[in-house]
C-alpha cells in the first residue's frame, strides 16, 4: 500500500469518528442550545479531516477544487446559519430578551 493511501484511509476513519461523535452528541443532548454545540462542532475538524483525504487523493483538480470550496463555504457561512437558528428557538421559547 503506498502512503497516501495509508494517509487518505486514516484521515476519513478520523474524520467520520469525529462526525460519529457529533451526531451522538447531537442525539444524548438533553437541550436544543446543547444540540446545537455539537452540530456546530460537526463542521469544523472532522470536515478539515474529510478535506485533507480528498486534497491528498485528488490533489489540486477540479475535485480537490470543488472540496475545498464546499469546506470553505460551510465552514464559513454555518456559524451565520447557527446564530439565526439559535435566534430562532430563543423567540419561540420566550427567552428573547431583546
């Protein structure tokens, strides 16, 4: 087995266990702001993980291309997504105190 394929294999075991270990957390939670942490925390290392195995296997093409762009954006745009979620819930529990 070459190296980047012993690279790329650990990177997505790493990966999807962190993703696993969101969604379990997403899923024991007892509250929705509680929730919320976890889905948040779903986005950021195990995505980078999931990233860097596509980046070492299809290097700089327009595959490697299109992940880094997904990463990015999600990365990016979800704390936004997040807060206007958590805004949300708070208005219709009551607690907005704004």
């Amino acid at each position: 087995m070459a190296v980047t394929s012993i690279a790329v294999d650990v990177l997505l075991i790493v990966g999807v266990v962190l993703e696993a270990a969101c969604v379990a957390g997403v899923l024991i939670m007892p509250t929705t702001f509680d929730r919320l942490h976890y889905v948040g925390a779903a986005t950021t290392v195990p995505a980078f993980c999931i990233l860097a195995a596509v980046l070492c296997r299809e290097h700089l093409s327009s595959g490697g291309i299109e992940a880094i762009a997904a990463v990015g954006l999600v990365f990016f745009l979800f704390p936004m997504l997040l807060t206007a979620t958590a805004r949300a819930i708070s208005r219709v529990e009551g607690r907005d105190e704004t």
